[in-house]
C-alpha cells in the first residue's frame, strides 16, 4: 500500500467535518508550493493581521470603557 493508499483510507475513516479540514489543509499545502501564490496570500494575510490588531486593541479599549461605566468611574 502506497502513503497515498494509506492516507485516503484514513480519510475515508473521517465524519464530513474532518474531511473538510483536511481538505482545507491540503489545499493550504498546495498554496505552498506554488510561491507567486504563496507571496499573495502572506501579504493578505499580514494586512488580515495588522487589521485584526487594530481592531483587537478597540475591542480592548471598548472593553475597559464598559468596566469602567460598570464600576461607576465614569458616565455617560
């Protein structure tokens, strides 16, 4: 048995959902490999990074606000 026999049994063994993740993984394999690819999709994914910073510190402020309006350290 080939590792391409082995690893499609052991796919067959998975409920959809794995399946799923291990498509996805595979297709993430594949974007690897191809590096024109690659490079487009680490600088969306820095510019998807630096936008989630951003907004992780907003949340973060946002939240030490409701804090304070909680304990009564500020109003409205």
């Amino acid at each position: 048995m080939t590792i391409y026999d082995a690893t499609a049994e052991k796919i067959r063994q998975l409920p959809e959902p794995a399946v799923e993740e291990v498509n996805d993984f595979i297709d993430f394999l594949l974007l690897k490999r191809d590096s024109a690819r690659w490079q487009q999709w680490m600088q969306s994914y820095e510019v998807s990074e630096i936008v989630e910073a951003d907004f992780s510190e907003y949340r973060r402020k946002l939240e030490n606000y409701e804090d304070r309006l909680a304990r009564g350290e500020i109003r409205w």
